[in-house]
C-alpha cells in the first residue's frame, strides 16, 4: 500500500470516527436536556406560561404577525405586584357564615383604682379580637322507633276480621337495611374519600379516634352498595344530558384494579372523563371506568353525538364517532417547552427553536417553514412532528368561537382523581372501580355547578331511596347537580367579594 493510500485510509477512518464522535455528542446534549427537563418538572415552578423576559425571536415574520395581530387590540398595560392594606370590611365579610358569640370578660365589682383607690364606674366595652374556634365533629347513636296500633273491633268474637290488625306507623327507608349506616354518615365517607382524596384506611383510624370502630370494608360496601342503588341513575342522567351539549372535552387516565377476571393485578385499566366546555349551559362531568382505552370504548361513550370533540392526540379518538375533532393546542404548546435547551441551573436558554416554536402557538400561527427543518434536538424534532401531524384537528378552534385552545377544562376534572390516586394506588374491585367513575362523576359535577358537595350527597341518599325514581324516572332531573328543585342546604354560601379581590 502506497502512503498516499495510506493517508486516504486514515482520513477515512478519522472521518468516521469523527461522525462517531458527533453522534456521541448529540446524544449527550439530548440526555443533558432530558436530565434538565426532568428536573425542572420535579423541582421548577409547575406553570407553562410563557417566559418572556429576555427571548429572542429568530424570525422577523413572528413580530411582524404580531404586530399584525394586536394592530387594533387595545393595549394592556400590567401593574407591578404591591402589597396593599386589607380592605374595611374584609374580615367581617369572610366571616358571615359562621356563628358567632361573645365572650366578654368583666372588671370585678370590688376592684378600685390602680393609682388612687378610687370607684370604677363602666363606661363601655372594647373589641379585643376575633378568633375562630374548631368545635370537633361529633358522632351519635340515633333508634329509629315508631309506634304501633291495634284494631279495637277485629278479631274479637262476632267481628268480620276473624283475626287481629295491627298499624304501624310510616318510616322512611333507609339508605341500606339491616345496617348502621345513614346518609349523612355515608355523604360524609364519600366526601371524604373522593372530594379531599383521603383514602379509607385513614378515614378508618379518623373514626375510631371518635369512637366508632367501622372498618375499610364496611366502608367500600358502602360506597359501592349505595352508588348501585341510588346514585347510579343520576350518574346515568348526567352522561344523557352531556351528549346534548355541543361543544364537549374528552380525556382518559390510568387506573389498577386488583381483582379484574381474566387479568392480571399489575394491568392497566383506564378511567375515562368526559366534560362540557365552559361555553355550554350544562356544566357537568362524567367518569367512566373500563379496561380497555380502544376506539370502541370511546365509541361506546360518545354515541351519536356530532357536535365538537375537543381532546388530545390519542389516535383512539379518530374514528370514535362522527363528532368533530378539535386538538388541544396546549398539549402541542408542551411539546415545544419540552424542547428548549436549558442551562445547568434550569433555566431557558434565549434563541431557541423551541422558543420561537412556543412563541407562534402564542400568536396563533401555523409553523409550516419551520417543521422541514432539520434538527438534532430530538425534542424539537418530535415537537415539530406533532404540531403538522396534527394541524388539521388543531385548527378545528377557527370554526366557532366556543371552542377553547386547550383541553384544560377536562384534565381539570381528572386532576383530583388522579392525585387521589396517589393516595390510595389501586381499587380492589370493578365494582369499586365503577363505584369511584360514579362518585368523581357526581362530585365533580357538583363542583362544577357550587353545590356543597356533602350536603348534595347527603341529600340524594336522603330522597333516593325514597322517591319511586324506578316508577317515575322523570323525577331525577329534580335531583341534578344543576336543577334549581334542589334545596338552598345543598347550594355553597358564597358570600365572600372583597377577601377574593386581586
């Protein structure tokens, strides 16, 4: 071999090693980022808001389009934050709703004059302070007793009725016969578990320390027991009205349940949300459990219903119906944040793709030029792809101002299941399962319409097992979370203005 094959033979292979070498380093600027961004998740602020101070923009067009868009926008102007005296007025009113009373203490009859001894005459009283006092819940054994009546004519000798009659008086059913359980026990369990995510191993050792020894699995037959009988057909009606709204969110999530036939304890089953966006008059949602996240249950769910569908990229959802699809532009916007180079200390780096990416999904511009653009940040790289794969449902907001950007308003609702869920990890039972889609549902709902969630499901444990709703079903829309049949316990006293002004 010659040496000028030679010299050919080594540039070749520096070359090569050299493309190694490159490789290499892109992937270690990759995994830098990835580390970066997992711990900016974990420890940096949770919002996605845009950070503005000190961004460039690459691009001329993007301040032009903005400039372009905000021409006849009436200008903003955004005040610094300063701390600012309490209102007049303030404490009184954030403290209307709560009884009050006076605790006085009074000057002793023989007391005299510190300096000269003299007489004390009472000239008027001054307000000290204002405290407010816990008064600890209390537990009580109520017997349910009614009287009973005898005929004074039947039975006795020449009488029609041969033998005796006896009349008792009339008592309401109970929430579950043959049990200590009543509705307000049971409403406050459930407010309890799936309003404040307290799992029922806590809440069990919360009643022992009241004195009542009731169990974890008392309370899941409870719960389960009493959404079956009585809250299943308002949970029903619900998911009815939701399919009449024209505007709707969509989103699923991840459940374990232990003891599902034929599967595995370790297997996903999913808890899927459906919500009515904020522009319809029905503010409602509906959880439903299943095992599956396929196409076919999203069908079951969806029925006929064609008006618009706002979700995420799950390819579930493509052909679930005949709705129209709408995408959620904050999940393309996350994408693109995903993908801005940060430096050691987490913060974002000025002049990024990804930035100017996040920048024309603030404006409201389609980013054609830029997703052909070649990259070595895989992020930018799997941002770019998703906002053109997508485009056709992410500009669906342009057909009818009622269709939000985002579908905020639906993982919303799925948050406090989902951070429950941390709490109690896992449903023993589909039962239990179907007993928490029907309990988020009705809670969430109530939320949605500021009714005090405990008092509502006090309520309907009071009247459900009492209103012939199987005979008449057309007495459950009294009973929905936004009729205006249900009485003012139910509703949430909101009485507090000033405390809540910015």
């Amino acid at each position: 071999m010659t040496e000028a094959e030679e010299l050919l033979k080594l540039r070749a292979l520096l070359a090569e090693k050299e493309q190694v070498i490159e490789e290499q380093r892109i992937q270690i600027d990759n995994m830098i980022q990835a580390l970066l961004h997992a711990r900016k998740k974990m420890f940096g602020a949770s919002s996605e808001r845009t950070q503005m101070d000190g961004q460039m923009s690459l691009f001329e067009s993007v301040q032009e389009l903005a400039r372009e868009l905000l021409k006849e926008q009436k200008k903003i102007s955004v005040k610094s934050y300063e701390k600012t005296p309490r209102k007049s007025g303030v404490r009184e009113e954030m403290l209307s709703g709560i009884p009050k009373e006076i605790e006085e203490y009074i000057i002793n009859e023989e007391e005299t004059c510190p300096k000269c001894g003299g007489s004390l005459k009472i000239i008027g009283k001054q307000i000290v302070r204002v405290e407010v006092e816990w008064i600890p819940a209390k537990l009580k054994v109520k017997q349910i007793v009614r009287q009973v009546a005898k005929c004074e004519q039947c039975g006795k000798k020449g009488s029609d009725n041969k033998t005796p009659v006896f009349v008792k008086a009339n008592v309401p059913s109970p929430v579950l016969s043959h049990s200590l359980s009543t509705p307000s026990l049971v409403a406050q369990i459930m407010y309890q578990k799936f309003a404040m995510g307290l799992p029922c191993n806590r809440l069990e050792k919360d009643w022992f320390r009241m004195g009542l020894v009731l169990t974890r699995a008392d309370m899941a037959y409870w719960i389960i027991r009493c959404s079956e009988e009585w809250l299943t057909p308002i949970y029903q009606k619900i998911h009815e009205q939701l399919l009449s709204c024209e505007v709707l969110h969509m989103d699923e999530t991840r459940i374990q349940c232990n003891k599902e036939e034929g599967r595995k304890a370790s297997s996903d089953s999913f808890m899927w949300v459906m919500r009515s966006a904020a522009s319809e008059a029905v503010q409602a949602a509906y959880f439903h459990y299943s095992t599956s996240r396929s196409t076919e249950v999203a069908s079951r769910l969806i029925g006929n219903y064609n008006g618009y569908l706002i979700t995420d990229a799950y390819s579930g959802y493509n052909k679930a119906g005949s709705y129209i699809r709408c995408m959620c532009w904050a999940h393309c916007r996350r994408y693109f944040i995903e993908s801005i180079p940060l430096d050691n200390n987490g913060k974002e780096i000025p002049g990024s793709k990804g930035a100017e990416g996040r920048e024309y999904i603030n404006l409201l511009f389609q980013i054609e030029k830029t997703s052909s653009m070649h990259t070595t940040n895989e992020k930018l790289t799997e941002a770019l792809t998703y906002a053109t794969n997508q485009r056709k449902y992410l500009e669906t907001f342009l057909e009818d101002g009622r269709i939000p950007l985002s579908n905020n308003l639906c993982e919303a609702n799925i948050k406090p299941f989902a951070t429950a869920r941390r709490a109690w990890l896992f449903v023993d039972t589909p039962k239990g399962a179907k007993a928490n889609a029907v309990l988020y549902t009705l809670v969430e709902t109530a939320k949605a319409n500021k009714l005090d969630v405990y008092e509502y499901l006090k309520y309907l444990l009071e009247v459900m097992p009492n209103n012939n709703h199987l005979q008449h079903p057309e007495v459950l829309n009294r009973y929905l979370p936004w009729s205006k049949e249900l009485p003012e316990q139910c509703r949430l006293q909101v009485k507090h203005k000033k405390c809540f002004n910015k």
